[in-house]
C-alpha cells in the first residue's frame, strides 16, 4: 500500500512537471537524484544530482509547448513505486527523429520512483 504522504510527493510532482515548473520539480527531489529515461528498452538520457536534473528538466521544458502526464495506477513493488502513465505533449521544435514542431506525442509509459529521507531519490521513466 502507498502511504498518502508519498502518494501526495508523486501527485506534486507530476503537477510540477505539466506546469513546467522546474523549481516545484526540483524541491521534490533529494539532493543525490538518479534519473534515467528508457525508450525501447535502452536509457536514452540520464542525469545524477540535482545540477543535472535541472539542465536536463529546462532543456526538456523548451521541447514542449504543452504536455501532459495523467497518472493511471499506483503499484508498490518492493521499495519502489510505479506509476502507470498516460503521456500526451505538442512539439515546439523539431527533432531529429522526425517529429516536427506542432506534432502531437502520445504515449503510454511508466515511472518508478524510490524514496530517500522523504525525497524522491530516483525515477526511472519508460515507454
């Protein structure tokens, strides 16, 4: 089960990130965080510290004009949380793959999220 405190931090989050709202993000997280993004099976972006995961949230902010995450379901598996999600963002810019600005995304993903000394202390996103 998922206390409601832990719950409220991932649903604090997840606002901050539709809001774009790095610093919200940011207060959210402990200081030693460990990201990494999954695509296709493969880590296709990482970042460890703070430092590093506020370069890498502004960058991705300036990707999208909106996005969105709906959280679909909570699981408690071990000492990790996985969030089942729903993902839909417009494009601002271009990218390499081929997208284009304007473009919508929409994907259906995960995020694991651990917890250390009442921060998140690491999220593993993938889709």
């Amino acid at each position: 089960m998922i206390g409601s405190e832990t719950k409220e931090i991932i649903e604090n989050y997840v606002e901050a990130y539709n809001s774009f709202d790095v610093s919200g993000m940011i207060k959210l997280l402990h200081r030693n965080i460990r990201f990494r993004n999954y695509a296709n099976g493969e880590v296709n972006t990482e970042a460890n510290g703070i430092q590093a995961f506020r370069e890498l949230a502004e960058k991705s902010a300036m990707t999208f004009s909106s996005r969105r995450q709906n959280i679909m379901e909570y699981r408690v598996i071990d000492d990790k949380i996985e969030v089942l999600i729903d993902y839909e963002g417009i494009l601002a810019v271009d990218l390499p793959n081929g997208l284009k600005k304007g473009n919508k995304v929409q994907l259906k993903g995960k995020s694991v999220f651990q917890f250390e000394e009442g921060k998140i202390s690491q999220i593993e996103d993938y889709s």
